[in-house]
C-alpha cells in the first residue's frame, strides 16, 4: 500500500506537551512541513521563545536556539547577519513577541531582517498559568483580568499584522488561523509564502496564527474553536496585510 | 613598527578586529562613542558588520545570536547600558556562548554621568545578572593594554565558551596614548562544532539552550559551570606588581587608578616609604593566590578605587585577617589625586591609629 500521510521529516518522533486542544502542535507540523517541501531542513535555524514554545527546541529536527524572553528576532538577527544564506526564523507567542519582545519585533521588521517570524496569537499567557496578553480581548476574564479586560484599565488589543503594514522593511504579513481544515490550508499557504520571502531575500516576514488556548480559556477544545471563530476573527481578521509585488516569489 | 596616537577606546576597537572579530552590536551611550565610530568605519573595511540595534537589550540578544553561528562577536557599552545587557549576559553564561561585552564605566547609580568611575565592579566581577555564573573580567591600564587585552578576550572566550568582559573607564576611553600595532596579525579561530549553523554544516543536531526544567539536569550544568569556573579561577588569574620589593605597605588598584598609584608609590619610596603596588588585571578570577602570598610580609593594604570600596571586599578574602585593608575612593566620576594617595600612604606609614 502507498503511505499518502507520515510525519514530517523536521518534526521529531517525540509527544507534545500541549494541553488538549492546544493548537500549538498543529502550528508546529505546519511549520515543519513547509520546512520538508522547501528541502532546508539542514540549513534552517530555529529560535524558541519563552512561554509554552519553549520546548520547540525538543520537538523540531534541525538546529534550535533557546532566546530570552521577547528577544528570538534579535537573536535570529544575530544568527542571520552571521549566516545569511541559512533559514533563520523566530516561533513566538504573544506574551513574548507582542508584549516584552515589541521592541525586538518591530525593529527587525524596521530593517527588513531577512528572517520569519512565526506568532501564536492564542490571547492569553499560556505558562505562567492564564494571565491577560497584549492579545486579550476587550471584555476577555484571565487571571490577572478576572472582571474581564477593561479598556479604562489595560487599554486594548494589540494588532500586530496592522502595526507592520505601514513598515517599508517588511515584506510579508499576513494573519492567519489553524481553527479548521480550511483555515490549516491557508495558515500552511502563508507559512510558506513567509519562508519563501525571506529565502528570495525580500526582506522580513511575519505569519500571526490565531490559535487556542482551552486550559486557560476554561473551555473544552471544541467550544475553544468556536470561541476564535466568533470572537477572535471579528477584532483580528485573517488575511495577507502585506505582500510582495507578483512574480517575485 | 612605529607608534601611532591612538584613544583607548580606537585601541579596542582595533584590537578586535585584530583578533578577527568581525560582528559588533550596539547602542550609542557616552563615553564609548568613538568605539563605535571606530568600529563603523573599520569592520566594513575587513568585511565585517557593525549593525546599530534598537536598544543595548536588543544588542545583547544580537551578541547571543552571532555567538551561537560561531562567530566572534562584541558589543560595548557603558552603566546603564551594561545594566540593560545583565539578563543578556546571564544567558550568555547559560548557554556557553563565548562573546566579549565592553565597559567603559561612567558615574552612576541612575543615570549618573559621562566621567569616570569604577562603580560596576561587583556588577562584572560578582554577576550582575541572574543565576550562578561567573564572566571573565580583563581591566587594562593603558591604551596600548586596551589594544592587546581584545585578542587575549576573544581567546578566553572561545577556550572557556564564556562572556569575557573588558573593563576600562571614560577616562581611559577617551585617552591617547601611543600605541605600536605590532606585526602580521594571524588569528586562529578555534573550530566550534557546537555552534547553530544548520545541520549541514556539523554532525546531528545542535542546540544552544540554558532552560533545563528539570532540576537534576540543571543542576547537572551548573556542576558543568562551576568546575569549568574552578579551572579558570586556577589558570587565569592575572596581576601586576610595581615597587613591591619589600613594600610593607601595599596599594591594590586597578585600571587608571593603578596608574595614579604607581605615581603615589614612587612619591612614597622617595620618601623612604616602602610602599608598593599590585594590579589586578583579572578582575574575575581575582589575583587571589597571588596577593594572598605578600599578606605576612605586608603591614597594611589600601585599595584605591574609584567607587565607594567594591575590590576591598576581594582583597580582603585573599589577605583573609592577616593585614588591614583600608580603602580609599573617589566618587561619582571623581578621579582620586596622587597628593591625596600619598597622604593615605603617609597616614597608614605613621601608624594610623585612628582608622
């Protein structure tokens, strides 16, 4: 018998630690499929972020380095401007790159880092134990917002994919979600759209993937899913942001 | 090879790329400006990069970066830059990245100002950042030493894949001195199979990581660290003596106040004063073995420092009760005066009851 569905090559035969529901694993298989279609899985390095990611280092089968939190795009930095003609990309959550990493994100993004960006939008501090993101919803209870947030207190939602558009350094960002089969295709189409730009040397690439969080939502994973679909899309839509003229990749 | 003028901080920019450092990040911050003029114009010339960052937080980070694709890489700044650079550095540490970090120190705490000082010593020399670990600490005292001390930096990091920190002070930064370049430089970069440069490129998998979560495999790399910090503390520990011939009465200072000092020492020996001097040119490892040899035959120390007694608390430890240690310190960007040593000098040479 033919076998049509395997593991890919760049991830490791090893289990998540993901909670139930979690898509971080889905995030992960993606980003190591793309890495086996573009054949770099021996010239790509990673760089893992603190928060729940942090054992990317275990579950990816290429070379991985371990950043402080918030710092992997200036890390990735570092390793590119070493290496420029490796694959260098960054997998982030929205603690580390939206909040304590804004900086580091912003300022690659600023000037063109031939690097990718990989960001897990899931609104909510998964391992410190559920304490409100720079993501969390307008209304969203965490346990540092157990009334609900409250823009009066922590102000609002930060959109990343927006606050990029206007930068001539970045080439590619787009928003996307691993809710559904069909939003998986399209997360998987803009992964590598992103690898592909920084591959073409085009300049810097980010992918936001909306993602849950059922543990720290205080839902099951069916119910976490639908919870995105209703309420995470509407305050950030998918879509490509930022593209690079036709033709080019 | 004739002498050319150079300032201290040139001198250490020079002397990196000497070393065949070729990647510098960082933060404009006073009174290490002119490094990174320096470095701007010179790394280009030798196919270098210096790239200025977003903040000496984003430097730092940069440093880890270039460190783990092996390359040899610097950043240099000054207190609250350095400060910044703590977290960075702690990392660094943890996941055995050899990297060199420049201090040109400046008055503080807070923001403080732009003028001398030595006020980060328990900073560099005692860690500064979180967890277990120990830099390498060089302080030079000429800017002819600032020159050299870059090649011998970038060869302890690479032997000991650790931060090494190079530490001078505005003064010294700014200063021209002539400076003899040497000859031919051939640098010998040490293979690094351990770096993160792609799995084409080395065999199997290479990770740099400090997070250990489980904590008999973190303990386990702390054993790692402190034996590797045992063996530099055995092998590196390096100082300068001046006038020590039977001295009772012995100056310990580093950097430029070493040299205020050899100037106090050799008013003092005219004065029939045997009083003498020893530099600590590592900070850590401290020259303990060394200064706790001279203990029996000394009457009294004095460290001179420009802060308000930071070195004091390792000389103590070296002479361990067997001879006073006094200090004396000028502050806040304050240089201490020759006339003012010598009368330290002269005071403890009197018997000095009163201290």
């Amino acid at each position: 018998m033919k076998k049509v569905f395997s593991r890919p090559r760049s991830l490791k035969d090893v289990p998540f630690h993901y909670c139930p529901g979690c898509t971080h694993g889905v995030a992960h298989r993606l980003v190591a499929e793309v890495i086996d279609e573009l054949g770099i899985q021996d010239n790509v390095i990673g760089n893992a972020p603190v928060g729940c990611a942090v054992f990317t280092m275990d579950y990816f089968d290429f070379d991985m380095i371990s950043a402080a939190h918030g710092r992997a795009p200036a890390v990735a930095t570092g390793v590119k401007r070493v290496l420029p003609d490796r694959v260098v990309f960054t997998y982030q959550g929205d603690g580390d790159l939206a909040a304590i990493g804004t900086g580091e994100f912003v300022h690659a993004a600023v000037r063109g880092e031939k690097i990718t960006c990989i960001f897990i939008n899931n609104a909510v501090y998964g391992m410190t134990g559920g304490q409100m993101a720079p993501t969390t919803l307008l209304g969203q209870k965490t346990k540092t917002t157990p009334y609900g947030r409250d823009s009066e207190v922590n102000g609002y939602p930060i959109k990343v994919c927006e606050m990029l558009t206007p930068l001539d350094g970045a080439a590619y960002v787009a928003r996307v979600a691993v809710h559904s089969p069909k939003a998986i295709i399209q997360a998987k189409k803009a992964i590598k759209k992103a690898f592909q730009v920084q591959i073409n040397g085009l300049g810097f690439s980010l992918v936001e993937i909306l993602s849950t969080c059922p543990t720290n939502w205080g839902l099951t994973p069916l119910e976490a899913v639908k919870w995105l679909d209703e309420n995470m899309i509407p305050y950030f839509p998918l879509g490509e942001y930022k593209v690079p003229p036709a033709g080019v990749i | 090879m004739s002498k050319i003028l150079m300032k201290g901080n040139e001198a250490i920019g020079e002397g990196a790329v000497r070393a065949g450092c070729r990647y510098f990040f960082g933060y404009p911050i006073t009174p290490q400006s002119e490094l990174t003029h320096y470095l701007a114009k010179r790394l280009p010339e030798v196919g270098g990069l210096f790239l200025q960052a977003e903040s000496e937080v984003a430097s730092i980070n940069m440093v880890y970066g270039a460190a783990a694709a092996g390359a040899r890489v610097m950043t240099s700044s000054s207190g609250p830059g350095i400060s910044l650079m703590q977290e960075g550095l702690s990392f660094l540490a943890g996941s055995e990245l050899p990297s060199v970090v420049v201090n040109l120190m400046r008055g503080g705490p807070g923001l403080g100002n732009i003028a001398p000082s030595q006020s980060d010593y328990f900073q560099a020399a005692k860690g500064g950042g979180h967890g277990d670990y120990h830099m390498i600490v060089l302080a030079p005292n000429t800017v002819q030493e600032m020159l050299d001390t870059m090649g011998n930096a970038f060869d302890l990091a690479d032997k000991y894949r650790n931060p090494v920190m190079v530490m001078a002070d505005g003064v010294m930064g700014q200063m021209m001195e002539p400076v003899d370049l040497g000859g031919d430089v051939r640098v010998e970069i040490p293979p690094k199979s351990w770096a993160t440069t792609g799995m084409a490129h080395h065999a199997g998998k290479n990770v740099i990581n400090s997070c250990l979560v489980i904590p008999e495999e973190m303990e386990e790399l702390n054993l790692k660290l402190e034996k590797k910090y045992k063996e530099i503390s055995q092998k590196e520990q390096v100082c300068d003596e001046y006038m020590l011939e039977g001295a009772d009465i012995v100056l310990v200072a580093f950097g430029l106040v070493s040299r205020i000092c050899m100037s106090a020492v050799e008013k003092a020996r005219a004065m029939g004063i045997k009083a003498g001097l020893i530099r600590p040119v590592t900070l850590w490892p401290f020259p303990a073995g060394f200064i706790g040899k001279t203990a029996d035959k000394t009457r009294a120390y004095l460290t001179v420092e420009m802060n308000m007694g930071q070195m004091i608390e390792d000389v103590k430890l070296a002479v361990c009760g067997r001879a006073p240690v006094y200090h004396y310190g000028r502050l806040g960007g304050m240089v201490p005066d020759v006339r003012d040593v010598l009368a330290e000098i002269k005071n403890l040479h009197e018997g000095d009851a009163g201290r």
